[in-house]
C-alpha cells in the first residue's frame, strides 16, 4: 500500500509542486492550505507522514507540529520552511526533520524515504 | 663769569620785567626750549610743599622780596627745586627787578629710609628673573641685572659699553626691521609695552622675548638713555602651543564623535536595510522554489533532444544561482548564534572539503594537508565555521583557474587554534586588499559578494581573528584564529 503524506502549506503553487512530484515517487498525497485544515484531515485519516510549512496564516507550523504531535507522536513531521531561523528554536527540535525550502527537492525526497524507512523497520 | 654759569651743573634762568625769560643756563635750555609760552609763569609751576601761597604767577608783580626762597618745578619734568632770587631794580633792565632762579642741589643721600630702599629696589632688579639692560643714548650697554646674565650668558664686564644691537639682535630680526619697528614706537608713544621678538643668546640659542621699553632720565631730567626689560617667554609660547595643540585635539575629538554619530546613523538605516532584506529574501524563496521545482518537473517530462530541454536546464541553473544568493543574505543578516559546542577543526576542515571534490578535481587542484594531530576542540558552532571554512575553499579553489595546490593547516598555539587555507592562485591585487570583506564586494561573475564578509563576522562573533597575506600570481593565504577558551569565544 503507498504510504499517505500530508502536505501543508498556504502557497497554492508549493501545494501543487509537491503533490505532483511526491506522487511521481509513489505516494498518496493529501493537501492542506492551513493549520487548522491539517488537524482535521489527520483527526479523520491516518497519514504516515508530514511535510509541514511554518510561516502561515494563523495558526503556525510550529504550534500545529505540538498538536500533531498531542494526537500522535509516532507520525514523522518534517518542517519545511524558507526560514532557517526556525532551525534554531527549542519548539521545531520535536519535528523529525527540517529542511529549507528549494527548487531542488532531492534533500526533501531523501528525509521522506529516509523517514518512512525507519518507520517501516520498527 | 656767564661761561661758568652756562656750564654749571645746576640750572639757571634769568627773567625781568614781568617774567620774560632772557637767559638759561645749558642744563635748562633744552627743557625750556619745549615749554609752552615764553615767561615764568608757563614754564614753572610752584610745588606745593614748602611755598603754599605761591603761585608762579605772582612772579609778574609784585616781585616777591629779595632774598625770598621759592620752590617750583619745570613744567612737564620731574620736580626739581629752584631758589627764587630777586634782585633789585636795575639801571639796564628800565626799572624792573630780575629774577634768578638757580636750582638746589639735590640733598645727599643722608636720607637712611630712602637709601635702605634703593638698596632693595636695586636687589630686587639685580635679581629679577627678567634681564634688565639699561643703555645710554648711543644704545651701549651700561646696566646689566643678574637675569640678562642667564637669559643670555653674557656677565655684565663682558658687554659693559657694548652695542647692544650688535650682541642680541639676531641676523634675521636685524634684516625685518625689528629695531626700526621698536624706533618708531619709542618716537610715537615714549615706550614700548608687550612687544614680542627674538633675541640671541651667547650660544647662538634664539630667545623668543617681550620687551619693555620707556625712557631713562639722570638726576638732572636729561635723556639718558633707555631701560629695557626682556621677559624670556618661550615657557608661554610653549603652553600657548601645547594649548593650540590640545585645541586642535579637541576639534577633531568632536569631529570624531561627529562621524561616529553619522556612522551609528547609518549602521541603523544598514540594520533596517538588513531586516528588510530578509524580509525580501524569503519573500523571494517561495516563488524560486515553485519556478525550479516544476522546471525540474518539466526536466523529466520532455525529451532530453528537445530545445525547451535546455532552456529548463538554464532556468534551473538560474535558479539555484537566485537560490545561493538568497541564502547568502539570510547567512549574512541572521543573528548572532550563541550555542557553541567543543568542535574538531580537523574533521569540519575533511567534511568542508568533501563538498569541493568535484572542481578540485576538474581544475586539477592538488589537496595538502598538513593537520596537526591531536589538535584540542574548540567551543565552535560548527554549522557556521563550517560556513567560514567553505567560503574560504571556494575561494581558494576558484583562484586557481589552472590547477595549483591547495594547502590546508591548523595548529594549536598557546589559547588559540590557528586554521590557515592557502592557494596557489591569482592572488588579491593590492587594491583590492582592503575591500575583500566588505559586504557585496565581489570580482566574480556571479557571486553575491557575501562570501567573506560572512565568514569575517562569524569568526568575529566566535572571538577569533581572521587576516590574510597575498602575493599577485603566487597566492593567498588566509589565517583564521579561534580562542581554545569557552570564556574567549562566548
């Protein structure tokens, strides 16, 4: 079964970059164009994995990524933000991975597998 | 007779009718020769000690008694005293008495009080700090106090008769008029005050001096000469100087803190241009990412033979080159990281270089490198060293155009880890030198000029030091010191 990836982010056009080549690579995708959007798709479906934006209107990655994490903390959350000033704070350190926006997605392809792997081991 | 009375020391003058003057003895001719009017009564003025009721004009009529004593002094002159003798009417004169007036001697010096007081008078002058020098009418030296002795090194037997301009004028005053100049003073006003020139010394050491100047009369109230007072001031000129000085010292302090105020200024409006920039950085992120990624996408939908295929691949490329860019600028407007932790500068040095493999090895860069084993961690935050360390290999391995050797050493000293990376390249011309870490200076093609601006202020931030030494055509080297010390580099 493909695994099912959230991906959460206010700009439309990240949405589609993301949706179309996640799903090149064989996943599912799910889209989300907020906070509050995401935690109820999640409430309803099982995901197996988070790309999560940090910088939206109203609620915050940073904060959505603690509720995520309140509902089920065994689900991989990787922020993605065009910020690295995130990095440093305590609060994005609970988040599996963080990696900064590009144009090239290798790095981000590379932390899903790489995430969805150790989870298919355990 | 009248011969002996022309020449007598004292004065004599000779009056009839009502005080017309007919006849001064030589003393007096002079003087009287510049008083206004031509009788008694103009020229003598009676003093008031010792002929309370006389008034010169009583001398037109009457006559006083014959015999009679009277003191006058000679208008415009010191007091000098005068017996008024009357004599009887005469057969020459048409009947009207004559009058002589012949001048007391000075008392002799019996007087104790006065004399104990020109004996201190002339101690005090002896011994003043300033050099007193009298001259007589033809400007010979004839006093000479203790002071003009050390002001100028002379004893006063060896300038005693001696022309003083000869002796302390120097050359240069001589030739600028300086003694015309003093002359004319004398003539206009009688005296010179505050008058500054140079005088010479025995030693040829010139004096920079103030000269008081005024007129010497003898006992008598004849010209005799001039006192001249020289007050050394080069003490003055020398605090007056110290004091232009510490003036000037002044202005450029205020002038100082003046261009740092404009610089604090403008350091607000660069972190104002700072926050903005990153706002625009980021803002600029997202687009980028979108254009790359779905040219990425399209990359692999189109044949690679097909045109638009390369013209994606340019898009990409510029991509990424926007991307750099705008990384840049967040590296260099972020703020300061605090989290250090104990890092290996050997290991970070491999990791860096792993990354430049690649154009090492197509620019045909031989890697040296000469680690010191052993080398103590350093409180570091190794993402950002890792930043300084690769801008420096970027830089040293893009010098070298035509391959060359890549040197890379670290060193421990006594407090500190010395890392140097050194090229074979081009090297910095010297104009260039000073520029190398100022912000957006750049001699590439398309960098962001960042580069060491950056690494500058994160070896700053860690406390440490970073200088370079460069050579055009042999190389450059660049030296980066970090304190071993947590305290040093927090």
């Amino acid at each position: 079964m493909k695994p099912t990836i959230l991906v959460v982010d206010d700009e439309r056009n990240i949405r589609l970059l993301y949706e179309k080549e996640l799903r090149e690579e064989g996943y599912d995708v799910v889209l989300a164009a907020d906070a509050r959007e995401a935690l109820g798709i999640i409430e309803k479906r099982k995901m197996d994995l988070v790309v999560l934006d940090i910088k939206m209107p109203g609620m915050d990655g940073i904060e959505a990524l603690g509720q995520i994490l309140a509902k089920n903390s065994a689900i991989p959350v990787i922020l993605n933000s065009a910020y690295s000033s995130y990095k440093d704070s305590f609060l994005s350190w609970s988040a599996d991975a963080y990696v900064i926006k590009s144009s090239d997605l290798t790095e981000l392809k590379a932390k899903i597998r790489s995430l969805l792997d150790a989870r298919s081991e355990r | 007779m009248t011969e002996i009375a022309r020449r007598a020391a004292v004065g004599i003058v000779l009056a009839e009718g009502p005080g017309d003057l007919i006849w001064a003895s030589d003393e007096l001719r002079e003087v009287l020769k510049g008083a206004p009017g031509g009788t008694l009564a103009s020229i003598l003025v009676p003093e008031p000690k010792g002929s309370p009721s006389t008034t010169a004009s009583s001398l037109d009529s009457p006559w006083p008694p014959p015999g009679e004593e009277r003191t006058f002094r000679i208008y415009g002159e010191r007091p000098r005293t005068f017996i008024l003798v009357t004599l009887p009417r005469h057969e020459r004169t048409g009947g009207s008495p004559i009058a002589i007036l012949v001048e007391r001697p000075a008392a002799p010096a019996d007087d104790v009080q006065g004399r104990e007081r020109e004996i201190y008078f002339e101690r005090a002058v002896m011994d003043a700090a300033d050099a007193f020098v009298s001259l007589d009418n033809e400007g010979h030296i004839r006093g000479w106090n203790d002071g003009a002795r050390r002001m100028f090194g002379y004893t006063a037997e060896e300038v005693y008769g001696r022309a003083y301009d000869e002796i302390l004028v120097p050359d240069p005053e001589r030739r600028s008029g300086d003694l015309e100049r003093i002359n004319g003073l004398m003539l206009r006003n009688g005296f010179v005050r505050g008058y500054e020139t140079l005088r010479v010394g025995r030693d040829g050491r010139m004096i920079p001096v103030e000269l008081t100047i005024t007129r010497l009369f003898d006992e008598t109230g004849r010209l005799a000469g001039r006192s001249v007072v020289y007050r050394d001031i080069s003490e003055r000129l020398r605090l007056e100087a110290a004091l232009r000085r510490t003036v000037e010292e002044l202005k450029e302090a205020n002038q100082n803190i003046r261009r740092d105020q404009q610089r604090l200024l403008a350091l607000e409006k660069l972190s104002a241009i700072g926050e903005m920039s990153a706002r625009v950085a980021h803002e600029i992120r997202t687009p980028l990412v979108t254009i790359g990624g779905f040219a990425n996408t399209l990359l692999r939908e189109i044949p690679e033979d097909a045109p638009a295929h390369r013209y994606l691949e340019i898009i990409r490329e510029e991509v990424r080159r926007l991307e750099a860019i705008v990384s840049e600028i967040l590296e260099y407007v972020r703020p300061a990281r605090t989290d250090l932790d104990l890092c290996d500068m050997n290991e970070i040095l491999h990791s860096t270089l792993r990354s430049f493999v690649e154009e090492t090895t197509r620019r045909g860069v031989e890697v040296n490198w000469r680690l010191q084993e052993g080398l103590p961690a350093i409180p570091a935050n190794r993402y950002q060293i890792q930043q300084v360390f690769s801008n420096l290999m970027q830089n040293a391995v893009q010098a070298m155009q035509d391959g060359g050797v890549l040197t890379v050493t670290t060193e421990a000293g006594v407090n500190h880890v010395r890392i140097s990376i050194a090229d074979t390249g081009a090297g910095i011309p010297e104009y260039n030198r000073r520029q190398i870490f100022k912000p957006f200076f750049t001699t590439k093609a398309s960098g962001s000029g960042l580069g060491l601006a950056i690494a500058s202020q994160i070896v700053a931030q860690h406390n440490g030091t970073m200088s370079f030494e460069s050579a055009e055509g042999r190389g450059t080297t660049f030296d980066v010191r970090l304190p071993l010390s947590r305290e040093a580099a927090a």
